[in-house]
C-alpha cells in the first residue's frame, strides 16, 4: 500500500511515517518503479505500537534506542520484549523506569507548585 494509505491505516499522516522513518523506527521500505515508498500489514502494525508508545509518555528516543524490540510488540498477541523474561538492559523496562522517574519528579514539581501558588491567594488545597 502507499504512504497514504498505509498512514490511514494506521492512524497517522505520511508525514508521521516520513519521520520515524528518518529517526530509524521504521525500516526504508520499498520502493515502486517510479520511486513511491510501499508499505505492507507488518508496517502498519509497527506504526500502531510505535504511537501506542508515544501516547504512555514514551519519546521517540526512547523507542530509538530499543527498535530492535518493536516488532515483539507488533505481533498479535504481542510478545514479551524481554529477551529472557526477565528485566535486561536490553529491554524497555530501563527505558520505562527512567520515564516513570522523569513523570514522578514533574508531578513532585507541579505539586510543590501548586501549593506555594495556592498559599500566595488563599485558595485551599485539596
């Protein structure tokens, strides 16, 4: 299928396919005679896991550096992407750590933010 169908199927623009291509998270497909990239069921799949990723709070560096594990994801049912089914280097589950840590100390910030700004107009705090 082409970029457009391929990128509807999946829920997303061309451009969108364009850029994870460049950024690595998607191989360089083929390519029809006169030079349209073409797309297949596996891609689509890929992209669907790769923006489910993106909406837990996930970046695309984040999936960059574990693209190797996407295609786990995509399968249906999906696989463990655990190389053992244990917790590894190799795995998301660092990746997901350091993004909890990160979400955790924003939350921390904004909550410390909230009550200093609720403390300066008297408004109770729940």
């Amino acid at each position: 299928m082409r970029i457009g169908d391929a990128a509807a199927a999946a829920g997303t623009t061309p451009r969108a396919l364009r850029f994870y291509e460049q950024r690595g998270l998607l191989p360089p497909p083929a390519r029809t005679v006169a030079g349209q990239r073409e797309y297949g069921p596996e891609t689509v799949s890929r992209v669907r896991v790769i923006r489910a990723l993106l909406a837990l709070g996930l970046t695309v560096d984040d999936l960059a550096s574990r693209v190797h594990r996407l295609d786990m994801l995509a399968e249906d049912p999906p696989r463990s992407c655990a190389s053992t089914g244990e917790f590894g280097p190799d795995t998301f589950a660092p990746v997901i750590e350091q993004r909890l840590a990160a979400l955790d100390a924003e939350i921390d910030r904004l909550t410390r933010l909230r009550e200093s700004l609720a403390r300066h107009t008297g408004v109770a705090t729940p």
